[in-house]
C-alpha cells in the first residue's frame, strides 16, 4: 500500500522527511555506530541531541531566557495534575474556561487541590464556539488562569489570547503548538503532548517561566516537581530519548520550512480551502462558528450519521483515512496539522466534492 492522507486527530501524520531521515539514521546514527534508541542518555552524543532539539524549540518559538523547556513524560493529561500541584500556592484557586473536553479534564484534576472557578463554558452548544469573557470576571486572586487555545475534538480556536494581567495563563497547546506565531511571553506556562504537531506520542513539552518552578508543596511526588526536571535539564531520570531525536527533526524540518511564521500561512490557506468548500457545499455542513474555527482541526457533517459513514469509508478506500469524529461527537473531522500537505486538503475537497455530485 502506499502511503495514504492521514487526517487523524493525534498520534498524526509526521513528515515524510522527516520519517526519511529518521529511517536512515535508524541502525546508526551520526556515525555513531548505533541507534538513537540505543544511545545512554548521558552520552555526549545525546547530549548534543537534547540540546540542539531545545535550541530550535526556542528559535521557533522565540523563547524568552527566563523560560525554561522541559521534554517530559505523561501526555498532556499529567500536566492537568503537575499544573495544580506546582501552581497552587497562595490561593490554591484558579480560573477556567470550558472550551471542551480537554478543560473539562484540567479542571476535574485542579479540583482536587483547590478550587477550579469556571469563567465561562460553551458546554450549552457541543463546544461550537469560543465563549465571550468579560474581564471584570477574571479572579485577582487566582494562582493562575487556564485555557485550551485549540479544541482538538470540537475543531475550535482562541482567536484572542486572554490578557490576565499577574495571574499566569497557563495554555494546553497540545493541538496547535507551532501552528501558529503565540507570544511566549504572554504565558505562565505552555504544555504540549507531541503526537499532533510536534513528534510521537510519549514525549510532553512544557514551556515554563523561571518565577513558577520551586513552589510545589513538600508532599508533591519528585517526578511531579517542575523543579526537579529543570534542575537537570529534563535528565532526572530517562527522558523519551527517541521521541525527542524525532521532535528535534521535526523542529529541523519547520525550520527549514521558513518557521513559524511560513507554517502559520500554509496553515490557513489549507484550513481556507476546507471551510470554503463546506460554506459552499449543500450536502456538507461545517459545526464551529465561524470566528472560532480551528486551522487544526475540521469538523463537519453529512445530513445523516449513514452518509457520514459511507463517506468515511469511500474515503478510506480513496487513501483519505481516519476521517471519523472523535468518538463522543461523531460526524467527521479532518485533522490538518503541520505535516499534512496542501495536496492533501485538495485531495480530501475533490473526494467530497465528487461525493457531493454522486448525491445529487
Ligand atoms: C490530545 C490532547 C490531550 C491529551 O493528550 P495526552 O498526551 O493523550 O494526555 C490534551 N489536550 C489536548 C488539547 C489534546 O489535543
């Protein structure tokens, strides 16, 4: 089979370049005369590996000093628990907006350690918008303030970062990292689990500025202390050596690619001939109003869920795959990450288009 159009929500599509190259350094790296995998992580050759992914990491992104990168373990869903548990010192109180799914989880783990005040929800619509917030609302007294920039599930964007003043914002950027040009130094803190934008599962990022590490209560678990894995540069125990060599390719290949700043415009002409296509379609429907939609993820529908289903299997067949909604909202989405190129969305608008006339 050849290579097909993988339009799944996380683990993605990754480079071909960068599978390429990663395949041909796969028995022996760097004329080391081994795998990345099978490299100690305290040899100097790692070393040299770790550190040139966090260098390009922060050229990308144009990390502030004052932050630190940590490349961790435990998904996105552990930063919910280390977030609160480092975080949580003066007020053990922080301000949420439910944008889906994902918050709900962030706020479900804040709740155990204090309190979780939800600002603002968009549960009454299925998550198809980004809610309003009105600044007066905001918490003075919050440790800090947590948002889901992209709804990976619901297929919707914050178009406006929210200033919180001297509460840290804290983003799960899971789904849109290196998507589009962020302001690192508006955020307290931004995570990230690798396997939508930046590499294969099993690796997180967290970006961290330096004034929020160091305060985490004596009886946090040592794994679970920013403070430990800054201190030693993400190397207190074994890192996910091979996701971070692969992280770091990706990190090459977006560069080479002209940065952030180049992806961000690839990113919205892919997303424009998406939503251009549904907003002219009588058969499809887009879901997410249109101010919020995400150039991430897409999600659409067919008049009925047996249409969705044929659709998604023709597809399939066509070398369109994994098409399907998320499994508690169902209909369709199409995941456009960094690594899907454009010929991909054209393809998948021919398919629908072709299916569309079919119907007619
Ligand atoms: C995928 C995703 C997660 C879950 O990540 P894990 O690495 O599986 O824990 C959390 N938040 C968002 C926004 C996601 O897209």
């Amino acid at each position: 089979m050849d290579r097909v159009y993988n339009f799944s929500a996380g683990p993605s599509a990754l480079p071909l370049a960068v599978l390429e190259k990663a395949q041909k350094e796969f028995i022996n790296a760097r004329n080391t005369g081994m795998s990345v995998m099978e490299m100690s992580h305290r040899s100097k050759m790692y070393l040299e590996i770790i550190n040139e992914a966090e260098q390009l990491l922060r050229d990308l992104m144009n990390i502030p000093d004052n932050y630190k990168v940590l490349f961790l373990q435990g998904g996105a869903s552990l930063q919910f628990s280390m977030v609160p548990l480092n975080l949580f010192r003066k007020f053990k109180k922080a301000d949420f907006v439910n944008t889906g799914q994902w918050s709900k989880k962030a706020i479900q783990e804040a709740k155990r350690f204090g309190v979780a005040n939800v600002l603002a929800s968009s549960e009454d619509k299925m998550f198809t918008y980004i809610p309003d917030l009105n600044k007066e609302d905001f918490s003075s007294d919050a440790d800090y303030f947590h948002i889901t920039p992209n709804n990976t599930i619901y297929g919707t964007r914050f178009s406006n970062i929210p200033d919180t003043g001297d509460v840290p914002l804290v983003a799960d950027m899971s789904s849109c990292i290196l998507s589009e040009d962020y302001d690192v130094s508006k955020f307290g803190i931004i995570y990230a689990g690798a396997q939508k934008n930046i590499g294969p599962a099993g690796l997180v990022v967290v970006i961290i500025r330096e004034d929020l590490i160091g305060h985490a209560d004596e009886s946090t678990p040592v794994m679970l202390d920013y403070k430990t894995h800054a201190d030693k540069g993400s190397m207190y125990n074994t890192p996910p050596t091979y996701g971070i060599y692969i992280a770091m390719l990706v990190f090459e290949w977006l560069k080479k690619l002209g940065g952030i700043k180049a992806i961000e415009e690839y990113n919205i002409e892919k997303a424009n001939i998406l939503y251009d296509f549904l907003d002219n379609s009588k058969l499809f429907k887009g879901t997410v109003v249109k101010k919020d939609r995400s150039r991430m993820n897409v999600p659409f529908v067919l008049p009925t869920a047996e249409l969705d289903k044929e659709f998604i299997a023709k597809a399939a067949e066509s070398g369109l795959v994994n098409l399907g909604g998320h499994r508690s909202v169902g209909g369709m989405r199409a995941s456009i990450y960094n690594a899907m190129p454009i010929e991909g969305v054209k393809k998948l608008v021919d398919f629908m288009k072709e299916f569309e006339l079919s119907k007619a």
